[in-house]
C-alpha cells in the first residue's frame, strides 16, 4: 500500500492509503480526497505545507520560502541568502532569509578562514642590559 500525507478538516496531516481513497472531488479550494475516515484536503498554500512538512525539517524562511533545512549547507549574513552547497559560487541555488527568520539559519554561518600572522620585523624595542 502506498500512502501519502494529506490535511484533515483541522489542518493537521494524516497519512492517507492510496487504497483508502474512494473519490477525488475537483473544489475551487483544491481537491477533496474522500475515504472512509473522512474527507481530506491537498495543501494549496505556503501555510498548509509548513504544516504538513514541518516535521520533516521544512522552515519558512521568507514570505516565498519553504526551504528543506536538511539540504541547507551554508548562510550568507550579507546578502542574507541560505545555500545548498558549500563553498557556494554566483550560480549556486539560493533561497533568501527574512531578517525576523535569521535565528533559524545562524547555526549555518562559517567563519571567516582569515589567519593571523606576526609581522615578520623584530620588535621595535629593544631590552637594556642593566
């Protein structure tokens, strides 16, 4: 039996049996999937697939994405972009982080891999022999 995850009347996932389902009514709202139990809804907004994905690691992390956060390798705090792959390039696929969402990608910042190293001169001073 193949399943997938579908809402209930509330707004809460439950995994629906593909055997379970009896008929699929076309709505205006999105397609209602009839069973037994009861009458199930397909998510047709940003909202409603946080909901059914959110135990899966999706976050909202802007008003136009929902980004699997098991697939985020790297975070930009200058151009507030969430990354892929790192080292990431001009190419690499991004999803942009609200300013109020920065807390949730944080974690994915690397530090700057600037060394420090002496100056090579001598000391300015020297030591008086007493």
């Amino acid at each position: 039996m193949s399943g997938f995850r579908l809402l209930d009347g509330d707004g809460k996932p439950v995994e629906i049996g593909l055997d379970e389902v009896l008929a699929i009514r076309p709505t205006s709202d999105g397609p209602e999937f009839h069973t037994k139990r009861g009458v199930f809804y397909y998510p047709t907004t940003l909202e409603e697939f946080q909901a059914l994905l959110g135990e899966s690691g999706f976050e909202r992390l802007d008003r136009g994405f929902l980004v699997n956060m098991n697939h985020a390798k790297a975070f930009d705090k200058k151009t507030r972009k969430v990354y892929f792959e790192d080292p990431w390039s001009k190419d690499s696929l991004f999803a942009t982080v609200s300013e109020a969402n920065m807390h949730k990608v944080m974690h994915l910042v690397r530090e700057d891999q600037t060394s420090y190293s002496a100056p090579a001169k001598k000391f300015f001073w020297k030591s008086k022999e007493v």
